[in-house]
C-alpha cells in the first residue's frame, strides 16, 4: 500500500457509483487504488477488494488509517511488525526408520529352514506435535477460540456455488 494522494480521495467520488461521501463503496473504490499489490494480485481492482471478507477489508482500512494519518509512533510500531519476515518454522527432527516386523512363514513355504522369518516394513505412525509459539498461544480445552489471533491475512480458496 503506498501513501494516499488527493486525487486517490477525490476521484472516487466522481464514480456514478457512489452516492456522497458517506457511501461506503467509496471505502472500496479508495483502497483499489492505493493498494499495490495483494497476495500473488499484482494490480488490485474494485472486484478484487468486494470479494474480500469483511475482516480483512476492516484490516486493509486500518492500515489505510496508520498510513495516512498515523503518528510517527504508529508507523515505526506498524513497520516492526509487518516489515520483518516471518521466522520459518524449525525443521522437524528426523525420525528414526521403524524396525522390521518380523512374520513366521508357515512350515509349508520355508525353504529347508527351521525358523525362517521375513521383515516387513511399516508405515510409521503419524504424529501430532503442538508447537507453542508467542504468536499462536496454546488454545484452552474450554474455549476454542481463546486466544486466537491471525499472524498474517491467508487466502481463504473459494467454495464453487453449484
């Protein structure tokens, strides 16, 4: 998102869409234009802005306001935040390779061998690990959404309507 310029504000107000400046396509029409680029979207248009959710638009208007008219505090707390690279996740461990169950081979298939046995490999069990971030607190058994808060806007893909 760049910063906003008087034609950003006015022209949007010349669209036969919107109806005064309380219309809150206005919102929209504002935000197309200065957002530069958004997720893999390299130039971002009016559609693309009334296809987000509605949180996400909240987050993109805020952001408008720290921008434009935020105090210098506002800014520096805003660029600690989203101008470092998220921290990659830990690589995992390696596992150990699982050892060979052994299965007797009846008497009948053993070729002149009193105890033959024959490895055979299994899938290793899956495992579920919580990691516990400063980001993503562990969430409490008796309210789910405890604590939940988003690191980043994701893209939610869309459901086809059939």
């Amino acid at each position: 998102m760049r910063l906003a310029t008087a034609r950003d504000e006015i022209e949007p107000l010349r669209d036969p869409r919107v109806t005064g400046p309380d219309d809150p396509y206005l919102t929209i029409l504002v935000l197309s234009r200065v957002i530069t680029e958004l997720g893999t979207l390299q130039s971002v248009m009016a559609g693309d802005m009334e296809n987000l959710f509605a949180a996400d638009l909240a987050f993109l208007q805020d952001l408008y306001g720290i921008i434009n008219f935020g105090s210098a505090d506002d800014i520096a707390a805003l660029q600690g935040v989203v101008g470092t690279e998220p921290e990659p996740e830990p690589a995992p461990a390696p596992e150990p390779a699982p050892a060979p169950i052994q299965r007797a081979v009846p008497k009948a298939q053993q070729p002149h061998v009193a105890a033959a046995v024959e490895p055979v490999q299994s899938a290793p069990e899956p495992v579920e690990e919580a990691i516990e971030t400063p980001e993503a607190p562990a969430r409490s058994a008796e309210s789910p959404a405890a604590g939940r808060r988003r690191a980043r806007i994701e893209e939610v893909p869309r459901q086809s309507a059939t």
